[in-house]
C-alpha cells in the first residue's frame, strides 16, 4: 500500500511540474501604447482618421516544439463601437517598427453585434522565441475618445493550445495616459 501511494505522488508531482515547465515556456505580453503614426494630417483624411498603434501583442516561446498562430480574436470592453478598421503588423528584427505593406499580416474584421476585432492570417505564422505583432487602428476623431475609454481583452478560444494555458485576464488597455519624450527624461 506503501508503495501504491508513493507512486501515486510522485505521479501527481510530476503532472504540477509539467504543467507549471509549460506556463513558464509559453507567455503572452500585452503592451498597450497609444502613438500617432501619421505625421501628414492630410493624409488622415484620405485614410478615415489617424493611424494609432495601440497596442503590441508579443508571444514568446521556451519550448522547441512548433507552434503556429492562426488569428488573434479582441473583445472590446467600452461603449458600443459601429465600425472600426484595424491591421496588425509584425516588426523585422532590424530597425524600428514601420506600418507599411511588407509588414502587414492582415486587416481586422469588426463584429458589430458581438464587439469583436477578429484578425485572421492568411497564412499561418510560425511562432519563434520572441514574436511581437502590432496593432494599428484607423481612427476617425470622433471615436478616439471612445477607445480611450475602453480595452481589448485577448480571447483565449483563438489561441494555439499551449498558449491557452498561459493567459490571465490581461487586458490591452487604450487609456493609457501617453507619456512625451519631455516627461520621460525629468
């Protein structure tokens, strides 16, 4: 009997291992920014509104398992929102981030109804040990207070197996309070 319960144990301890090894390889951060990434205010208007980075979304991975991402699916916290318009780009490993085509994953699709930002690859991205995407929002005037006073919340249903595991309830904030590059050297 002795030995039935040692065994036992030592079963359970391994599976709390295992499990705490997995939440420690994979991790999800969520860094909300609210930058203005046009510079041309006429072109502003050209586009719908200002092009806001918002926020980042950056998986990182210990394991050496593959892991592919598929879509990431936001659900808007805040007042109702009719339409918005939202891309996601990813940053090459050289210079600063830069919102142009080469960079672009794919274009956001807004669910009115269910306040949902859904934003599906069209080819699957392989993951490695660090992979930050960029979320990049059209904002007409009107609506940028709205998203300042709201979040988006990661849905954890879009994501790959073992990055379910690893998300808590982290919100992408967009209220934020923006920081000047005065402010930050004082």
């Amino acid at each position: 009997m002795k030995h039935v319960f040692q065994a036992l144990w030592c079963t359970i301890l391994i599976g709390i291992t295992l499990g705490s090894t997995m939440e420690r390889n994979f991790t999800i951060h969520l860094k909300p920014t609210w930058e203005d990434l046009e510079q041309d205010r006429t072109r502003a208007s050209e586009f719908g509104g200002k092009w806001i980075l918002v926020g980042t979304i950056t998986f990182k991975k210990k394991a050496k398992e593959p892991v592919l991402l598929k879509e990431i699916v936001l659900k808007w916290d805040g007042p109702h929102i009719q339409n918005l318009s939202a891309s996601l780009y990813i940053k090459k490993p050289e210079g600063k981030f830069i919102p142009i085509e080469e960079n672009l994953i794919c274009d956001g699709i807004w669910n009115e109804s269910k306040q949902y930002l859904s934003l599906l690859f069209e080819e699957s991205q392989k993951l490695s040990a660090h992979n930050p995407f960029y979320l990049v929002l059209t904002i007409p005037q009107e609506l940028e207070p709205i998203l300042k006073s709201g979040a988006f919340i990661i849905k954890k249903t879009c994501l790959p197996a073992p990055f379910k595991k690893c998300v808590s309830p982290t919100e992408l904030a967009l209220n934020i309070p923006v920081v000047s590059s005065a402010t930050r050297r004082s």
